[in-house]
C-alpha cells in the first residue's frame, strides 16, 4: 500500500491531487478529512496519566551502581 498524504487549503470546492506515475490506469481511494475531524480521532488532550506516585531507582536508570 502506498500513502499519498497532501494537506491542502481549498479556496473552491474542487481538490487537484497530482499523483506518482505507479497510480496511472489504477483505481484508487480518496479519503477527505478536515483537520478538526482528525483531531478529535486522534482524541488529543483527553488521556491524562498520574505521575505522582511513580517512583524510580536513579543509579538503575543512569548505571551509577557499577561506579
């Protein structure tokens, strides 16, 4: 599968996409989206994670143990 990802701003309602010369006499999918609609897929700002309670061994992260 190849990926063709344009970002365009249309003025009209018409899309031009210039595609590579391996799309030529192939049939192919177009999916339209607006950047809020991806947004909301990607469901930005909605995980939050508690860090407060974590707790790491410094020497175990950096290898100052061996030192």
């Amino acid at each position: 599968m190849i990926l063709v990802k344009s970002k365009i701003k249309t003025d009209d309602n018409v899309l031009h996409i210039k595609l590579p010369e391996g799309f030529k006499n192939k049939t192919v999918e177009v999916i339209v989206k607006t950047e809020n609609e991806i947004a909301k897929k990607l469901l930005i700002d909605t995980v939050k994670i508690d860090t407060a309670k974590w707790k790491f061994k410094r020497e175990e992260i950096y290898g100052e143990e061996n030192k």
